[in-house]
C-alpha cells in the first residue's frame, strides 16, 4: 500500500514558445503520509485516509476578538475550516492564508482582505478586460481576450480587486477560499 502511486498535483512547465503544458505530479502513499506528520497517530497509521485527505484536524485554534476583526470578509468561518481539515495562519503583518486539506495542500493568502489565487498557483491565465461590468458581459469579453482561449468548463472567471482583471481559477477553489472580490468591490464603490 505505501509504494501504490498517486498523483498529488497538476503542474505546469513552460516550452519556452509562450505556453505553458500541463503534467500530473505523482508521488507514493508512503511519501505523502511521512509528510504529514501533524496528522492524528491514527491517521499516521492509516495512509489511506491521509492520501484520501479525510483526516480531520484533531486541534482547533480559537482565535481571539482582535484576530476575528481582521478576518477577511466573506472567508470562511475559522472554526469550521478546522473541524474541516484545514488550518488557518495569520502573518505578523495581519495577512490570513487559509490551508486546506488536500495532498498537498493549498494556500490561499488574502493580503488587502483578497484572495491571492495566483500566488497560490491556482490561476490558470489573466485577462484584463476594462472596467468591470456584469458578470455574464465580463466572463464573455474574458472568453473573447484570453490568450489561452475560452475558460475550461471546470474553471470559473474570478474578478481580481484591481478592478480590470479577469483569472481564470477552478470552480472548486474559487468556492472553496471563499472572499469578498473585485465584483463586491466595484458594486460597493459605485454605491
């Protein structure tokens, strides 16, 4: 069982034309379990559950009132992001990353209160489309500009807070590291 192979991410490499091409990261059961010793003693013997990412977090951080005001709108709830799996750090400049509990893991920083989905690798391309609008009209001018061609089906158009950006993120995450973005942003700002 710990020689069985999985995979653990999708990478890119660049071909030095402009493009990058994707590639599955594989890695074995066994590898993955010795890397995740802050699991419960249990999930250590079970690398199963570990490679299935069903392991929950045994300790749940409380943080305190003055931490809790500097959350960013719209996250997820901390306590049940934990109960979850996940963990949640806070950086001495107040920035929220939120880890979640896939093998290996993704971390979602939110520097300014906003997800920084391409720091995390999670953005697929950018467009810059203008001001933004609506979002059937703002995913359809993203679709028509970007260099990589219309989104994948299991991606979404997430408006980046500089209010001109389109990133193409997976569906999953983007729902996943819940946030205030630049559509909240842009319609409070008109208000």
């Amino acid at each position: 069982m710990k020689n069985t192979p999985i995979p653990v991410a999708v990478r890119t490499v660049d071909t030095g034309i402009g493009m990058k091409l994707p590639y599955i990261e594989s890695s074995t059961v066994g590898e993955v379990a010795g890397k995740f010793s802050k699991a419960s003693t249990a999930a250590k013997d079970d690398a199963y559950q570990l490679a299935k990412g069903t392991v929950k977090n045994p300790e749940i951080v409380k943080f305190t009132e003055e931490q809790l005001s500097t959350k960013p709108l719209y996250s997820r709830n901390p306590e049940k992001w934990q109960k979850k799996g996940g963990e949640i750090e806070i950086s001495e400049e107040g920035i929220w990353t939120y880890i979640d509990w896939e093998i290996p893991p993704n971390r979602v920083s939110y520097p300014g209160g906003f997800p920084n989905f391409k720091s995390a690798g999670l953005v697929r391309q950018e467009v810059p489309i203008g001001e933004f609008n609506r979002y059937d009209i703002d995913f359809a001018k993203a679709d028509e500009l970007a260099s990589n061609g219309t989104k994948l089906d299991e991606n979404t158009w997430h408006h980046h807070q500089d209010l001109t950006t389109m990133q193409e993120v997976s569906k999953e995450m983007h729902r996943r590291f819940r946030h205030m973005g630049g559509m909240s942003l842009a319609k409070k700002l008109k208000d």
